[in-house]
C-alpha cells in the first residue's frame, strides 16, 4: 500500500479512536459512544495488517480448547458475527476443515467483506478455495436456520449501546444449534461485554421461566468450570478474567519477535451441564513459584476462588509438578473438596 494512503488510514482510525471514551475512569479500557464503527477500505486494509495475526492466535487457540474439551463435536455449520477479514474463518478450518461445510459471514463494513472474500480467491483457479462460504452486512431476520457452531470475536464493543449487544447475543444464540463462542479483548470493558453475554444466555435458559420459547438448558464449557456469578466480580478490586495468546506479527520490523494478546472469552453450549463434566479448577492469576511450593489462584466448580498452595509432601509428586509448570489459564488437575 502506498505510504500517502497508509497515512490517510491511520489517520481516520485516529479520528474514529478520538470518539470513543474511557469507562469507570480507568485507562485503558474504551467504549464506543456513538454509531457503529464503519471501516472504509483502506481502513480495513489497515485492521488487517495491525489485527489479523493476534486475531487469528486468539480465535484458533479458543476453537482448539473446544476440540479438546469436546473431540466428538464435529460442526457441519459456522455462523461468524462481525467477521472482519475473515479471521475465524480460517482458524475454523484449522480445527475443523473435514467437517466443515458452510460458511455465513455477517460484517456491517462491505470493505472487510471484500478484502475477506479476496483472501479466499485461489490464485490458480482465481474462485473461492471454499465452498458454500456467504457473505452478508446484516444478520438474518429468521431464527429458523442454525449453525452447529457460532462466534463473535472482537465485535461486541463495536456496537453502539448496550440495548444493541443484548439484541445481536440473543440474536446468535437464537442461531446456535450447538456453541456459541464470544471473545473479547481482555480489559475490563471486553471482560463486561463477555460476562454480559455468559449471564444474559445462562438467565434465560436456566433461571427465566419457559414462555414457550422451548428452553434447554445452557452450561459453561470454557473458560468457567460454573455457571454461577463470576468471583471475580465479587473482589473490591475488579479484575477482567483474562488470558495470554502469543502470536507473531506479519510485519516484524527487523526479526520475528513474538507478541501477546490479552483476551476475555466464554464459550457456551446448548443443554445443562453433564454430571460427568470436568470439574478442575481454572488458573485465573500468575502461578507464583517458591522453593518448596506453589501458590495457585484458581476458579473452581463450586463458583468461588481459591487460593491453592500445593506442596510436593500433602499433594504428591505429579500434582505438585503439574502445578509448577502450570501457567494462567491452565486447568488444574486436582479435585478440589468444597
């Protein structure tokens, strides 16, 4: 791209980004007050070259969680709200490329619809490398199709009020035939956003009375080993539920360097929680490691932290090694008592 029209790109992120205002006083975290956020063409240009890589990280290390958590699910259907340039769609073939076999694509910008589709076009045939792949700027007005699996990724807090996230969440779940998975940036306004959606969908389908509506059941598969209130939120000091993806930019300046993105996530599933489900507690702060023992905090099944202090003489000598080389995000394979 042309350096004038790179210029000219950044320039309106930076006049968009001016818009947008920090919420709870806490820097950092921006909410959009206003309208949609619209992309032109060479602001989608843009998006791509700064977003795509950590995108791509974060989406494709959540559907990989899936897959290991859920080897029997295999999703015939993808639904993406708010697709961009297409990240979800390829991390969706990453993980499940046999069994996928259509596509929908809702993105309000016709510009990141195009540049997605350009991606797609096969240089030896010049058509789409996939199949049955729809491209649309509007979500459907009919509930009767669903898709075995649904995601938004990094679209929620591209709508203007909270009405509308409401709305465009109960809109996706309505679509799901099986997962729905949102994610978020991890700063507090992404992690709301999330936990917005993880207790709207729970509230209606586990605690609002059936209106007819044919309510199943929903239940937590990541990052939350509960379907209760979040502990987090119960803290003086609010902190988002939030994990580390690394990801290596497309355009290093000099050598590769590996980068990091900090995402907020649920993913939800359609029926109530199995009896025999995984109930190991989740890392949800930094393993602090000392000499002889490791200091775990973790969100465990019964909805409340713990702090776990794991020691090779009252825990045993795997537990004790799983827990030294564990990491924030990780499950802890221990069976907490309540």
């Amino acid at each position: 791209m042309p350096k004038r029209k790179l210029s000219k790109a950044k320039r309106n992120i930076r006049c968009e980004f001016a818009r947008w205002k920090p919420i709870g006083g806490i820097t950092g975290d921006y909410v959009n007050w206003g309208s949609n956020l619209l992309y032109n063409y060479f602001q989608s240009l843009a998006y791509l070259a700064g977003r795509l890589p950590a995108n791509y990280a974060s989406i494709y290390k959540v559907f990989s969680e899936v897959k290991s958590r859920l080897p029997l699910f295999q999703p015939r259907s993808f639904f993406d709200f708010g697709s961009g340039v297409g990240s979800a769609i390829w991390a969706s073939r990453a993980v499940w490329e046999q069994s996928l076999n259509e596509y929908f694509c809702v993105d309000s910008s016709s510009s990141m619809n195009d540049i997605a589709q350009d991606l797609l076009i096969d240089e030896n045939t010049g058509k789409s490398s996939i199949k049955n792949i729809f491209f649309r700027q509007f979500l459907p007005a009919s509930d009767n199709i669903k898709y075995d699996l649904v995601v938004s990724a990094f679209s929620l807090l591209d709508l203007p009020t909270v009405e509308d996230r409401v709305r465009t969440i109960d809109t996706l779940w309505r679509k799901t035939n099986d997962i729905l998975v949102i994610i978020e940036n991890g700063n507090l306004a992404g992690f709301y956003s999330v936990l917005d959606a993880r207790d709207y969908v729970l509230q209606i389908e586990n605690q609002l009375p059936d209106v007819g509506l044919n309510r199943n059941g929903a239940h937590v598969i990541l990052p939350c080993p509960h379907e209760f209130s979040c502990p987090l939120m119960k803290e003086e000091k609010k902190k988002p539920c939030g994990f580390y993806v690394p990801y290596e930019d497309i355009f290093p300046r000099h050598r590769a360097v590996i980068k990091k993105d900090w995402i907020s996530y649920v993913v939800l599933k359609k029926g109530s929680r199995p009896t025999d489900s995984n109930t190991w507690p989740r890392i949800v702060q930094p393993v602090l490691k000392k000499s002889r023992f490791v200091i775990c905090r973790a969100c465990c099944s019964d909805g409340n932290l713990k702090e776990l202090i794991i020691t090779k003489a009252k825990h045993g000598r795997h537990a004790y090694r799983c827990a030294r080389s564990s990491s924030l995000g990780d499950l802890l394979p221990l069976n907490i008592e309540q």
